[in-house]
C-alpha cells in the first residue's frame, strides 16, 4: 500500500474518499480512482503525464463526474442531468461521446 501527504484538512480528505468509494466497481481504492490533481501529487510520478493537456484534463474529470453521478443515481437520467445541472438530452450526448453504458452493469 502507497503512502501520501495530504495537503488539505480532514473535510477534505473525507470527501475525495467518499466521492471515490461511491464510483468503485469493486472493494479497492486504487490510484486511477482519484481525482487527477491527487494521482499528480504523489510522489515519483511519471513526469510523462504531467503533460497532459488542459482538454485532456476536462475531458477526464468531465467522464469521471458523468459517470460518479449515473452511478450515485442509479443510472436515473432525468435525476442525474439534474444534478449535473444540464439538460437531460445534452447527458445523453455526453454519455455518447464517452462511451459510457446507458445502465448499471
């Protein structure tokens, strides 16, 4: 198991778990499940990939948020798109566009 400092306060910390925990397919907190300013932060990291780009970065968090709040819905569209504060139709394009399934698996 990894370790890494924590710059934050406890609130912090609190919510990047549980935001985490409730996008889990299985048991296990793994790197590639937190937020990308977290996976950057640790330390020997691949310098490769802090040359991401800005969109690249988006489009990341973009896909994790869709798929964080179908899943924290149940995959209720109408409830989602709510949450998310756009239209019902404009989360069925973005679903689309990152391949993301229609219902839970």
């Amino acid at each position: 198991m990894g370790r890494c400092e924590w710059p934050g306060n406890v609130r912090e910390l609190t919510n990047v778990l549980g935001r985490s925990v409730s996008a889990l397919d299985g048991n296990t907190i793994r790197l590639a499940d937190l937020p990308l300013y977290v996976q950057r932060g640790r330390r020997g990291a691949d310098p490769r990939r802090a040359t991401t780009s800005l969109r690249e970065m988006q489009s990341r968090a973009e896909q994790e948020t869709l798929l964080a709040t179908l899943k924290e819905t149940g995959f209720n569209k109408v409830r989602a798109a709510r949450l998310l504060g756009i239209h019902r139709t404009l989360l069925y394009k973005k679903m689309r566009k990152y391949n993301l399934p229609l219902k839970a698996t």
